[in-house]
C-alpha cells in the first residue's frame, strides 16, 4: 500500500465536506473486471456484516475505472477505483488536474492470467509466450523486415499445436488485463523467439521494437473483449476453437466449462502464482480518494474491512473464490489504517 502525493487543494476538500455528507451514503466503486468479483463479495460482507449501506460496485475495466475515478472529487465521483495493474503516472496527472490530489493504493493479493478453451474443444494443454506471439502479433520480423503475420492455424504456429484456426478472445484495451498480457506474454514471446533482438540488430530503437513486437493483428484472429470474462465465455462457448484469456479466479468457477493450459510447463494455481513460478502473474489494487474519507460514510470502514484477515486472508472469502493473498497483508493493513487516519482527523 502506498500513498500518490501531489499538491493538497484545500478548495476541493472544503467544497466536497460542504456538499457530500448529505448528498450520498453508499461508497461507489467501479473498474477491473477482474477485482470484480472480489470487490462485490466484499461489498456484500460489508453491508451485510455493518451498519452501513452495501457499496455500488461497478466493473468496466482498470483504464476506465480510473478515468472516473480522476474526474474530481464530491458527490457525483467514484470514491474507489478497482484495477489490475498500478495506476499510470499520466492517470496520476488527470487526478490531480481535477483536484484529486491525494490517492491512497491498496494492494489486495495477486492473481494469474490463464489461457483456457472448451473442456470439449481442441488439445490446447501447454503453451509458450513465443507461440503466442507468433499466433497473435501483427507483423513478424523476418529477413530483416517486418511482414504481416501469415499464420492461420495453430499447427502453421506450432506442430505440435492443434491444427484448427486461430482464434483468440483476449481481453481490450480497456482491461488492465491487457497490458499484462501484451508485455508478459506477447513482448515475452517476442523476445523469446529473437524477434525483439533481430530488430533491435538491424537497426530498430528499442521503443519502435517493443512497439512492433507488442502491435496485436487485426484480421478477425483475435477479438478485443470490451466486456468481462462472462462474454470471453459466451465467445468460447459459440466457438469450438475459441481460445479465451481469463483471470485464474474466473476459470477455477467455471473448471465444468473451460481446461487450461499450461505456460512455460507452470500451471496456474494458487501455489505457483503465489511462489512467482508460474510466468503470468500480477498484484490487484484498488485506489482510495483520499479527500472522500470521513466524508462519504463507510468508505474509511469498507477499505479496513477488505484488507483484513478474515476478509484478504488465506483463509478468507476472497481466496476461496481464487486471490492469492498477500504475504504482507498486515503491512497494507496498518498502512491503511494509518493513513485514514491521517485523513479522516481522527
């Protein structure tokens, strides 16, 4: 857990404490898909488990979670933003441009991006980055050139890959989820296969090669999913040889469903994602406006709640459902204790 400081506007803070007590006293929540589910049970604990009102919590994906989330700050704004992935310097800048002066981020636990299919559907058991980036990516640098990606099938990828056609459903651009999968998988693979050193060899900076390595096709091979995991299923299940990209926690509530594969030889689990040994990990957040608590009730309440060991732990709701806790959940625990109370006054 840490702090995003930048200059204090007084003006904002005053207006808000003005206006907002009377105005709202349900805290609202919206981004990830993948913090989804967990911000939901925990909002329900939270209503359930409190004398406060069950928090609105509203997915849509990271990148536009924070874009309301730096809209400002009173009444009409979202007090926490969930995202898979830390929030960018430039998000950091719209907040504080907005007033949103002072962000409090909150590290939840850790979850793994799997790659999984039809129970039913073709062979897909094991993969490598280098495989995915050769089915995925735009172009391939060959010959000292970059061409348009030619491959079709799975087996034109791979031979010991299915011979179906390739057919992917991974998350927009919109999802933390994506940035995830373009630098861990895809510039992985790239990198992996020699691709991103032939380039940078003939001459390429590496910004353009990173770029190039990163550029998705856009031949109908894969499909930018706008929505949550629940359409990437719907998709699969229409298409036999649907591949989907998924959060580990979404695919282990629908094993009846989906069969994973393996990346790298690692399969994803709890152990292997909390161990770092599986490759397609990352930590989950949520983002506090710091300038809303002891304004908008519950919310300093809703934040301790959701950190706390009975919640966040290993043995809580939350790693039922698939996060992978923490290992330093108490010190997010005091960190964010400390700094509402530093907020709030009290």
């Amino acid at each position: 857990m840490s702090l995003v400081k930048m200059t204090a506007s007084a003006l904002a803070i005053t207006t808000l404490s003005a206006t907002v007590a009377t105005a709202r006293d349900q805290v609202q929540v919206a981004g990830s898909s993948t913090v989804l589910p967990y911000a939901s049970i925990v909002a329900e604990a939270f209503g359930e488990n409190t004398d406060f009102p069950t928090p609105v919590v509203e997915s849509g994906g990271s990148s536009a979670g924070l874009k309301r989330f730096c809209e400002g700050v009173g009444a009409t704004t979202i007090d926490v933003a969930n995202a898979s992935r830390k929030i960018r310097e430039k998000e950091v800048k719209a907040c504080a441009d907005a007033g949103v002066t002072d962000i409090i981020e909150v590290r939840i636990g850790y979850d793994g991006i799997v790659f999984a299919s039809q129970t039913n559907g073709p062979e897909f058991t094991e993969f490598t980055a280098e495989q995915w980036y050769k089915a995925l990516a735009a172009e391939h640098f060959i010959d000292g050139e970059l061409v348009a990606n030619a491959f079709t099938t799975w087996d034109q990828v791979d031979a010991s890959l299915p011979a179906v056609d390739i057919q992917a459903f991974i998350p927009g651009t919109k999802h933390g989820t994506r940035e995830v999968f373009e630098e861990k998988v895809i510039l992985a693979g790239c990198e992996e296969g020699g691709f991103y050193q032939a380039m940078l060899d003939s001459g390429v900076d590496e910004d353009t090669a990173e770029s190039k390595c990163m550029a998705i096709r856009s031949d109908g091979r894969s499909v930018d999913i706008d929505g949550d995991y629940t359409e990437t299923l719907a998709r699969i299940d229409a298409n036999n040889n649907g591949l989907g990209v998924f959060g580990l926690a979404f695919y282990e509530n629908n094993t009846d469903k989906l069969k994973v594969a393996t990346m790298g030889g690692i399969a994803p689990s709890t152990e292997t994602i909390s161990s770092g040994e599986y490759p397609v990990s990352r930590p989950l957040y949520f983002y506090i406006k710091k300038a809303h608590i002891g304004v908008i009730p519950g919310l300093k309440e809703y934040a301790q709640f959701f950190v706390s060991d009975e919640i966040a732990g290993p043995d809580g709701p939350l790693s039922a459902y698939g996060l992978v806790a923490d290992p330093e959940l108490s010190a997010t625990q005091s960190s964010v204790a400390e700094e509402q109370t530093m907020a709030s006054g009290s």
